[in-house]
C-alpha cells in the first residue's frame, strides 16, 4: 500500500505572533533580522500589537465540528459519531459467549484449600527439575503407567534426565510427567511448560542454554504463537492424547487403584495444554493451572461444548499478579480464556521473570501471609 502524503504547512513557531499566524491560517511572519546573542532575549520581551482577538489557545487544532466536545452544544453529527462509537465498544454477542466460560474469584483463605494450592504448585513444578526429593508427602512418579503411555503413542524419550514417570517429545516441546498418590488415590498428570525438556534446571536460563533444552525451547515458542492465533500446536493435540490415553491404562486393574481419581496441572504452556487437555477429555477431568498461557478463541472453539460448559465447575487457575503470560488474557483481543481465574499477591520486589517461572515460591509466601494474618485476627 503506497504512502498517502497529506499537504500540510510547516511552520515553525518562535512568537506569538506565528501564532496568530497559524490560528488565523495566514503564512508565517518573515524571519527576525540577525542581530547578536541576546536577539532571542529581545524578542521573548517584544511587544506584539493584536489587530483582532487572540484565538483561544489550542483551537487551531481543532476540527470546528468537534468544538461540542469542548463545553459548547454538540451538533447531531458530532453526538450520532460520539454515540456510534460508543457502540462499537460494547461487547458483541458472539465477544459475550466468550467471555461466559471465564470467571475472576477471589483466592483461597481457609487451610485446606491453602494445602492444596501448594501441593498442586509443587506438582506443576516438578517437569521443570524432576526430583523426588521435592515432591510433596505420599506423591512419587509412575515410571510404569509413563513407559506405557510413551510405548502406546510412539514418543521416544531417549536421554531424559531424571526421566521417571517422564514424557517428552523435543520435535514438538511436550513434556509431561506421571505422578501417584495411593493414599489419595490420585493419579496426576502434570505439564511443564516453556523450556521444560529433557534436560532439569532450577531457573529458565540454566534450561534455555544451548547445549539444554535451547532447541526444544525455540519449538515451544513456535507453539506459544500459534496458540496465540488460535491455530492448534501438535503439542497441545499430544497433551489431549496423552491424558486420554492415561484414563484408558488406568482402567485396567493392574495399573491403579479400584475408583482411583485422574486430574491434571500445569505451568504456563503447559498450563495451556492441562486445560485444553482436561476439556478435551471425552471423560473431562479437574484441571489446576498457574500462570497459564490461556486458551485463544480458536482453541476454546475446538472443545465439545458440553465439556465447555463445566469449565467453571472443572478448571481452576492461580497467577500472582504482575505475570505477565495469564495477564495476556483480556489484552489480547481473541483470548478470553475458560475456567476460573485467581489472583494474589505475591512476593513483593521481584522481577517479572520470578514471579513467572518461580510460581511455586510466590504462592507459597501468599499461603504463609494468609495463614499469618488468620491468626492474627
């Protein structure tokens, strides 16, 4: 598309009297004589003669059509345009629908609840270092259930580290791990998100090094952007898989359990994949997600409908506030998200990178300050 050029004078302002120049639409007065150093001083004390009235500051820029807006009566075009375009603002119906499937409510204060909020963010944390001493008491992998789910969908995690219970495909960037609480009878499914790999590290820039999960990195960003879009990443298909796939190994009586309870986590892409995942499920299943790369319209227009309108009862999301990946929802215009969606304060000071990638810590500090200030009152 070419350059539209608008002619337009140039002026250039020194005086009040360009000034009255450019408010009455005349040329500019002719440039002062050369004189010595202090000709700018003199002229900022000259006195000008006004042959008319001075034109109000600022009306030289203005439209007259719109002087209504000013404090004068608007005409009937200006107030049809005004009232227009207040309208074009309102929600439509089909922006309406949309926003139906998700829900801001207030955090958590009770101690139960508190208890399992950290569980559920040490679990999402676990895909990113995998170690089992960090597992909350009564969870440990399921290297069995994973190799089967790894042999039934054909992924080949070679060379993972720390891989129990592991699935990682590095072409696409899914990774997952398979977790098992026999007290409780839960079986978890947990997605690690942006540069969770087959490689472990405490802190995205010792896992997005070349020579770590650089490669797979650069993929799951590649993914992050076509979810944006509302185009369906093969990791997010893979995730659907995966979980149904895992409710399929868990009906026989060999791998859990009798009424063992299958649900899945999630960490910022891999928060995206847990909810996808979860209401992709013929069988939907309880999602818990933090600091969630939120569902676009076109990815929330692939789920069966009846699942979408459980996703307030079935999908729960926790971000400290500041995180910059689940404040995308609302800012973008076609992501709405699914779900119910809680906010909280998290540790004060800390650079957006923490308050993302060390979700765990901040949620745990939330859940010490509200115990802290239960006891107090």
């Amino acid at each position: 598309m070419s350059r539209i050029e608008t002619s337009r004078p140039q002026f250039h302002i020194e005086t009040p009297g360009d000034l009255r120049c450019l408010a009455s639409q005349e040329g500019p007065p002719p440039p002062s004589r050369p004189g010595g150093r202090l000709d700018g001083l003199r002229q900022a004390t000259e006195t000008f003669s006004t042959p008319g009235p001075v034109a109000r500051r600022g009306a030289f820029r203005r439209d007259p059509a719109k002087a209504g807006r000013v404090g004068g009566a608007s005409t009937p075009a200006s107030a049809a345009a005004n009232t227009a375009r207040l309208a074009s603002l309102r929600p439509q119906p089909q922006q309406q629908a949309l926003n139906a499937h998700y829900e801001k409510r207030a955090m958590p204060t009770d101690s139960q609840s508190l208890e399992d909020l950290q569980c559920n963010a040490a679990l999402a944390r676990f895909p990113y270092e995998r170690e089992q001493g960090e597992l909350p008491a009564g969870w440990a992998t399921r290297e069995d259930l994973a190799q089967a789910l790894r042999q039934t969908l054909g992924f080949q995690s070679t060379r993972v580290e720390n891989p129990a219970g592991s699935v990682v495909d590095r072409a696409t960037g899914l990774t997952a791990v398979v977790l098992h609480n026999p007290q409780t009878r839960e079986v978890v499914l947990s997605f690690g998100g942006t540069t969770a790999g087959k490689k472990t590290g405490e802190t995205v820039g010792e896992r997005f090094k070349p020579g770590q999960n650089f490669s797979s990195t650069m993929t799951q960003w590649g993914a992050n952007l076509k979810a944006g879009r509302g185009v369906l990443p093969e990791s997010y298909r893979q995730a659907g898989e995966l979980l149904q796939a895992l409710q399929a190994q868990l009906r026989l009586p060999s791998s859990a359990p009798e009424g063992c309870t299958v649900r899945v986590v999630g960490h910022s892409k891999g928060g995206g994949e847990a909810i996808f995942a979860g209401l992709m499920s013929p069988d939907p299943v309880r999602v818990t997600a933090f600091c969630p790369s939120h569902l676009s319209d076109g990815l929330v227009k692939l789920l069966p409908p009846e699942n979408l309108k459980k996703a307030k009862d079935l999908v729960e999301s926790f971000s400290p506030r500041g995180d910059i990946v689940s404040g995308l929802r609302g800012l973008l215009p076609n992501v709405h998200g699914v779900g119910v969606g809680h906010h909280f304060d998290g540790i004060p000071g800390k650079r957006w990178i923490h308050v993302h990638d060390r979700f765990d810590e901040h949620v745990k500090h939330y859940c010490g300050e509200t115990e802290a200030s239960r006891k107090r009152a």
